[in-house]
C-alpha cells in the first residue's frame, strides 16, 4: 500500500515540538525542528516522542521512524512579550494596514515620525502599505487625516499566538492536528 510518508525525504519531514504540558511552543513561528535536531534530542532524552511519520532512517546499527511529534521533558515558561520585530508587528496588525486595511506591500510607519521625535516601539508603529506610507509622509495620522483602525499596543505572546492562528504555515502534517487549532486541510 502506498504511504506518502515512506517516499518523503527526511529533510521534507519537521517535527513539531510542544512544550511539557503538550502545547506547541510557539504558533509563530511554529515551534519545529528539522529531523536531525529532532533525532539527537530523543538520543540525548530531552523529549519524548508523541507521534512518528511512517518514514525511516537508517545507521548500520539502528533504524528509528522519524517523529512528527514531541514533547520536551521538562517546561519552557514562555515570556510573556514578543520581541520587536517586523514580522511580529505585522502580525500583531494582522497583516493588513492600519490606514486602509490592504494586505499587500505593507511596511512599518512611525506613527509619531522619527523627524518628530518619535521612536521605533510597539506603541508608535504601525503596519502601513507603502502608498498609505508615502501619503502620510513625516505627518502625524491626525495631521494627515488618516486615523488608525487599531491602537498601536505592545502585544502579549498570547495576542500573537491567537492571530497567528488565523496564519497557518504552508505545510501541516495529518500527525499535528490534535496540537495545532487551524481550520485548514492537513497534509496525509
């Protein structure tokens, strides 16, 4: 019988690593390891298999299925803020400009301009597409007349884990699902 998982190859199989209380790690991004990492932590017991995909690897001496799913043995505490960086902005605004809600060429804008003093933090950036960018200029939204849709706050790493959901990655294994909430098709 044909399984997908048997023709893979290895590099083309992550495992999805959950924390000790078998929550993922992350949501963005996706808390995976490539195969390799994920062998060497089951060989050096830092992690517990949960799930394996029907594909093997070899050494002369051994063979083991390649796990789609661990768990660490002991709990990360996550941090409780995310740092500051492009793309966690982006998804803090949920990939869509303040200014008009485009999903397309978005980069970052001071909201109080730099020229103004204003600085690069969660509460002074906001995701922007480039003609709304260009249009605002070195003006403040109220001197330019283009309010914001949503205030600019420091998120929480909960905040972006729950938009992140709305994002989910390109490839899903069918073993995954029990661990991630995305209502999309998973891969066989």
């Amino acid at each position: 019988m044909y399984h997908p998982d048997l023709i893979r190859h290895p590099d083309s199989c992550p495992a999805l690593v959950l924390n000790a209380d078998y929550t993922p790690l992350s949501y963005y991004p996706l808390s995976i390891w490539p195969w390799q990492t994920a062998i060497k932590a089951v060989f050096l017991d830092r992690v517990a298999i949960v799930a394996e995909y029907e594909r093997e690897v070899r050494s002369p001496t051994a063979k083991i299925k390649l796990p789609s799913v661990i768990a660490l043995k002991q709990y990360v505490r996550p941090s409780a803020f995310p740092a500051f960086t492009r793309f966690n902005l982006f998804l803090r605004d949920k990939f869509e400009c303040q200014y008009c809600g485009a999903g397309h060429d978005l980069t970052f804008d001071h909201i109080i301009p730099r020229a103004q003093g204003g600085r690069t933090t969660w509460e002074n950036v906001a995701t922007a597409c480039a003609p709304c960018n260009l249009r605002k200029g070195g003006r403040t939204p109220k001197q330019a007349g283009m309010p914001l849709y949503l205030e600019a706050i420091r998120p929480t790493n909960w905040q972006l884990q729950e938009h992140g959901r709305r994002f989910p990655p390109n490839f899903l294994h069918a073993t995954w699902r029990d661990w991630l909430y995305w209502d999309v098709e998973l891969e066989a």
